[in-house]
C-alpha cells in the first residue's frame, strides 16, 4: 500500500442474501491522504453499499478495505475512531435539541466535556448554527438538519469524513456553505469520501471521481480528465449521462 | 461508564418529550388503577363481602325473632331493614317489596312463633318423661304445632344467596331451639329435686369456629378490588411500555441514527443498555407510585388500602423480575417489528390478550375452570400470583421463587431471541 494512501478497496464485492446479482462488484480503488474524492453513479449503482462497508456497517462478501493501513475486517473497532460518517438521513434525534445530539454523539465518541463544549461551539459557528443550539431538530428546516448531521460526524475530528449525499434536499444558500465547509476542512488535511446525485457540485468540489454503475467502477479519474476524455462533453454530467445512459433507475 | 450515562440521559430526554409516552406509561395507569378498583369494588363486593339488604319482620317480638334477627347481624352478610319508607314492615308490604325487586330477600317471622316453639319444646321434653316413666302425661299432649319461618326471594337471586340466607337462619333457629330444649329439660327437671331446688342447666360453647388464611398457597382466597386491581393494572402498565420501547428500537432503526450509533467506536450494546436501564427504571417508577396509590390514596375513595404484606425483599424480588420480563418483551418486539403502527397495533392485542389470560382483567376465581388452566402459560399471571401470594397470604420470598424463576426465564428467552433475530437479519 503506497504511503499516501488512505483509503485502499481492494477488489471488494458485496452480495445481499437471496439476491444473485452483486451490488458491489469486484472494485478495487485507491483515495490519497488529502483528497476529496467523489465517488458517483445513478441510483442502485451500489455506492450506499460501499460506504456502508468502509463505515463497518456490512461485512464484504470478498475482498477488503484498509483505512489508513487497517483493514475492516479485523480492526473495524480502531477503523471506527478515524472516520466520521454523515449518513444520507438525518441521524439526529428530532425531539432532542441540537445540541443535546450533539452531546451526545460526542460524548459516545469519548470526548471529555471541555473539548467537547469547544468542539460544538467551534463546528456550530462556522456553519452558522450556535444561535439554533437550544432548539429541537424537529423544529429546524432541512438545511439546518443538514448542517447539524454534518457537525455530528465531525466532532471526534476524524481523519477521514465519509458523507453520503451530504447536500440532498437542502436549499443552494445551505448547499454552499456545506461545500465551503467541506472545502475548508480539507484545507486541513483532512481526506473526504462523498457520493453525491450533483454533478455540478462534484466537478467543483472534488480533485477525483469515480463513477459506479451496476455495481462496477466504470471510470476514474480528475474530473478534467474525464470531462477531456469524453469526446463533445463539456460537463461531468454530459460525461455521466454518456456513460450511464438515460435509462431511469429505481 | 461515560459512555453509559451519556446514551442512559439521551434516552431520559427522548422519554420526557415524549408526552404521549408519558401519559401511557404514568397517567394513565394512575387513572386505570383508581377508576377500575372504585368500578370493580361494587362487583367484586357482591362475590365477596358485601352486605345483602335484608327485609325482616319480627311480628311476635320474642326470643325467637330477636335471635334470629341477632344471629343475622352478627354474620355481617346482612344490612336488616324492618322498616320501608318511615313504614314498618308487615307480611305483606315485606312480600310486595321483595317481589317488586327492590330487596333480593325477606324474613317474616310469625305471631306466636317462639310461644308455639316454646310449647312444642315443653311436648318434646314431656314425651321423654313419659317415655321413661317419670310421669303420667297421655299422648294427646304430643300434638306439634310447626313454627314456619317465611323466607321471601326475588326470582333473580343466586343460589348462593339462598343458600346463605336459609343456612344462617337454620343455624340460629336451630340455636334457639337447643336452648329452649336445655331450660325445659331444667324446668321440668326441677320438679323431682327434694326442697323446691331448680336445676339450672348452662351449655357451654362446645363449638368454636376459628377462620384464618391459610399459610401455605391456597387458591380459594378471594382478593379485594384493591388487592386485585392495583397490582394487575400496574402489571398491565409494565408490560405496556413494550409499545413506546419497542417504538423507540424501531425509530433508531430505521432513521440514520442506528448507522450512526453502529458505526461510533462505542458499541452499541452499551447505547441499548442505556436505553433498557430507562425503561426497566420507568417499570419500578410505575410500580412505586401505583402502589403508593393502593395504599394512600384508595382509601379516600372509601375502599380498603393495599397491604403489601411484611416480606419487602420478596416483593422487590418479584417487581424487579417482572421489570426485567416486560423489558425484555418490548426488546423483543422491537426486534420483529418493522414499523411503529406495526408494533402499537400488535403490542396493544397482545397486552390484551396476555392480560385476559394471565386473569388481570377478571379474578382468576370468576373465570371457567377450563380458562384456569391456561393461566399458568401468561407471563403476566406469574407476577400477579406472586403478588397475591404477597399480599394476601403474606408470603416469603420462597414461595415468590417459583414464578420469579419463570419471569427470569420468559425475560432471558425474549432477550436471546431478540438478539438472534437481530444477528440473523445482519448476516442477511
């Protein structure tokens, strides 16, 4: 494993019992120390399943994954500490406030009150939340719930942050500061995994992408390479369609 | 450790905001408990120890009305009016109120009744005399005249009641006439003693009748409104907090924040403890403050308060093992069930159903005796036999043993197969 490697798929695949087709299919992959890496495809394209397999939520069927030079399989526990996941749906208690979830969740990654009274303060003024503190989820608009999930997952400060679909459902002005967010964080070092449906998003935000379909890595790449690769495409999304077709998903 | 309180205080706070929660799990017991002991209270009393109002009229005003009527009171089975309306009783107005039902019975002792038993007890005591030769009475004397006592029933009485009322009756009647028997054998005794001497023979209380519960389990005690109510509702309060626990596993579930919790570097059996440690604290919260309830507050209502017999570690015995099973059903409906209308619909008929098998909604004593046999196989029974053995036949924690081994053993099962359930869907 080379030694700015961070995150290392090794020909993984993933097969739900009672389903014969694979959702993840024998893809091997490489993510540096201090990129935001995008990894994209339609609906079903199997990205959710790889995710969840690098967050130790699923066992491979066969290959592995090593973060930061530990593999899944045997060191989920340690593997555990140096990620952050910002799932797809909300993970906050609605009828908790804000930060009574955060609290909690920092709390449960063993932060001692004081860091983490810092912490919060810190995640929540930059995202423009510290007025909201004392309210409930449940009262908050989409993009605040956003904001907030994606605080949750940064709290124990991890290496490496997993998002998945980070800014689905939420307004532009909330999407533009989750992506200055993320920008600023990698300009910290620190590595980011996302998957997103926005393809606009991702060209600007990542240095690479990978594009997954039926549970295969079609394409990887810088997104100006893919772009410059796909002969009449001006966008990463002309190059997506091309690819993928314009078949609808489920 | 940490970690513990920090999950035990987050499923506090989802448990305070949950009003509704809240009212099932607190306030509705409470009003549950009260209003279905004061209910229960007027029909249970009709099994167990309520006065039957009794019509009676004396119209000899004798030693044999004024016994019976003494011997009436003092079973304490019956209020006795002798009077309806500021009006006093006779033969017929006593017929006429007991046939328009407005008293389920009446007693009409006749004029001249206890003359006549007096007669027919100087006739019986004459015979023997004469039958042995001590004196020179014809048989014409031996005419007996019957003294009949009028018993009025509504049609609509038990036989219960009947047989209550004439077995009380017979009893004092019977009383009356061995005493008349002893003072006319005395009197006519008399006679043959030398210098005018009277005999005066005395009997003794040759029968005395001792009533105490017996020690050792014994289904035949018949339990209160309280002694039933208070301890089968808050059961029924316990095992309900299956729905808002089994809610709350599936909430996690399917909202993002079980991914959250499964994949901290903190295990999510301590997230789960924490939660259960809630729930199992509601379940001691609930029985402290229903029973507090039976005991303080029952009384006002004018009924009797719950004893909770002497044995309080036997007692904490068996709360704590039935918080443990009701916990672990509400885990384990967690597990199965995929939404939370699926685990509110399915949790409420099954309460109900365990509930009406375990004899929480009636006594076990009015069920058919083929249903009683059925009781033993409901989780919710066990805890409630544990609790009558308690606080009626002040029981050990020996005697509470058994059923608590059975509530340990239902509560281990519902966690294994929860957990089973749960790793046999993860593998999937």
């Amino acid at each position: 494993m080379n030694e700015n490697t961070v995150i290392e798929i090794i020909n993984l695949s993933k097969t739900y019992k009672g389903n014969h087709k694979p959702s993840v299919d024998h893809i091997s992959l490489n993510i540096s120390r201090g990129e935001i890496f995008g990894l994209l495809g339609p609906n079903g394209a199997g990205k959710t399943t790889t995710i969840s397999i690098l967050c130790g939520l699923f066992a491979p069927s066969k290959g592995d994954v090593y973060i930061d030079g530990l593999s899944v399989r045997k060191n989920k526990e340690q593997v555990k500490n140096i990620i952050g996941i910002i799932p797809q749906d909300i993970a906050l208690y609605p009828s908790l406030t804000a930060k009574e979830n955060l609290q909690f969740i920092g709390r449960m990654y063993g932060l001692k009150s004081k860091v983490l009274k810092e912490r919060i303060l810190k995640y929540t003024e930059f995202l423009g939340m510290q007025e909201s503190l004392r309210k409930k989820i449940n009262t908050f608009s989409g993009g605040m719930k956003r904001r907030i999930n994606l605080v949750a997952g940064l709290l124990h400060e991890p290496k490496i942050v997993i998002l998945d679909e980070p800014t689905v459902g939420v307004d532009v002005q909330s999407r533009n500061q989750i992506v200055q967010y993320l920008r600023e964080l990698n300009r910290n070092g620190t590595t980011i995994l996302y998957t997103s449906h926005y393809l606009q998003e991702a060209e600007s935000l990542c240095s690479k992408v990978a594009f997954m379909d039926n549970g295969k890595i079609i394409i990887r790449g810088t997104p100006q390479q893919l772009i410059s690769g796909c002969p009449g495409c001006q966008t990463l999304e002309e190059v997506f369609l091309k690819l993928t077709g314009i078949d609808l998903r489920d | 450790m940490n970690k513990f309180f920090a999950a035990f205080i987050k499923e506090v706070l989802l448990l305070i905001r949950d009003r509704a929660g809240i009212i099932s799990l607190f306030v509705m017991p409470v009003i549950l408990v009260f209003v279905m002991t004061v209910i229960e209270d007027s029909a249970l009393n009709s099994t167990v120890d309520k006065q039957i109002s009794m019509l009676f009229c004396n119209s000899e005003n004798d030693s044999l009305g004024i016994a019976i009527k003494k011997g009436l009171n003092e079973t304490k089975a019956f209020t006795i009016f002798e009077e309806v309306d500021g009006k006093k009783l006779d033969k017929q107005s006593l017929e006429h109120f007991v046939a328009e039902g407005k008293f389920p019975v009446g007693v009409y002792i006749p004029e001249g009744a206890t003359d006549t038993l007096r007669s027919n007890a100087r006739k019986v005591v004459l015979k023997t005399f004469s039958e042995i030769g001590l004196t020179s009475e014809t048989n014409n004397a031996y005419n007996f005249d019957s003294v009949v006592i009028q018993i009025y029933y509504d049609p609509a009485v038990r036989n219960s009641l009947k047989a209550l009322v004439d077995g009380a009756i017979g009893q004092h009647s019977a009383v009356i006439v061995g005493k008349m028997l002893s003072g006319m054998y005395s009197e006519v005794l008399s006679d043959f003693l030398p210098g005018g001497k009277k005999l005066n023979v005395n009997y003794p209380e040759m029968i005395t009748v001792n009533r105490q519960y017996a020690s050792e389990p014994d289904n035949s005690i018949i339990p209160n409104s309280t002694q039933h109510n208070v301890p089968s509702w808050t059961l029924f309060a316990m095992f309900f907090i299956l729905i808002p626990l089994a809610s709350s596993i599936i909430q996690e579930k399917d909202g993002g924040t079980y991914m959250r919790l499964v994949t901290m570097p903190s295990t999510y059996t301590t997230t789960f403890i924490g939660k259960i440690t809630v729930y199992f604290i509601v379940c001691l919260l609930q029985v402290t403050i229903l029973f507090s309830m039976g005991a303080y507050l029952i009384p006002y209502a004018g009924i009797p308060g719950l004893q909770l017999g002497s044995h309080f570690d036997a007692l904490l015995l068996v709360v704590f093992t039935a918080s443990y099973a009701a916990v672990a059903f509400g885990v384990l409906m967690g597990a199965f069930c995929t939404s939370y209308q699926q685990a509110a619909s399915i949790g409420v008929i099954l309460i109900i159903v365990l509930a009406s098998m375990g004899g929480l909604w009636m006594p076990v004593y009015l069920m058919p005796k083929t249903f009683q046999h059925i009781l033993v196989y409901s989780p919710l029974n066990w805890p409630l036999t544990s609790f009558y053995d308690l606080f009626l036949r002040d029981a050990g924690v020996k005697e509470v043993l058994p059923n608590v081994f059975k509530l340990f053993l239902f509560g281990t099962g519902c966690f294994i197969v929860a957990f089973s359930y749960k790793a046999l869907k993860k593998i999937k």
